[in-house]
C-alpha cells in the first residue's frame, strides 16, 4: 500500500506529549501519529458497525430488558470485587498477575 503525505495542525503542548511519546518508544513522531489515526479510524469502524447492528436488531424487536443487563453487570462487578478483595491481602506482583486475568477474560 503506498503512503500519502498529509499535514496535521496541532497545539504545541499536543505536540510536544507526542514527540516524547514517539522518541521514549524509540519511533518518528509521524509513525506514532498514523498509528494513532489508524486505530482511531478501526475503533470508530467497529462502534459504527455494533450500532447498525444494534439498530437493526431493535427494528427486529430483539430487545434486552435494561434490569436484565443491569443485573448481569452487577454480578460480574460483584465477582470482580470479591477478587479484588482477596489480592488486597497477597503480594502486590502476584495481584496484578491475576488482576490482569480477570479483566482480560
């Protein structure tokens, strides 16, 4: 795929986070820029694409209770709490090890 210049009007402060960013990761600050826009562009994508299909499925009637999906978020910050309850009192290594599990999963 070939690359196209473009130019990109931004506030010093702006600028300047993203030239520390791009020299502390070792990378030009025109990398980090379009690495940036790409995964903003592939995120907007997917949010767009799951509310067309969120509509769609509301024009076809399936909908979902909001106490059902409340309820199935409670639980799951109930369980994630608990955890977390019980890291508190292991070594902090090992806590953010399984931590890190559990919001992966």
């Amino acid at each position: 795929m070939s690359l196209k210049a473009t130019s990109v009007r931004l506030d010093e402060e702006t600028l300047q986070r993203v030239g520390q960013m791009a020299e502390a990761m070792d990378r030009h600050r025109a990398w980090l820029m379009a690495e940036a826009i790409k995964q903003y562009a592939a995120r907007e994508d997917w949010f767009i694409r799951e509310v067309e299909k969120g509509i769609e499925s509301a024009d076809k009637g399936k909908l979902i209770d909001h106490s059902d999906i409340k309820a199935k978020w409670d639980a799951k910050r109930a369980v994630q709490m608990d955890l977390f309850s019980s890291l508190i009192m292991q070594k902090p290594r090992r806590s953010f090890a399984i931590l890190l599990d559990v919001w992966v999963a």
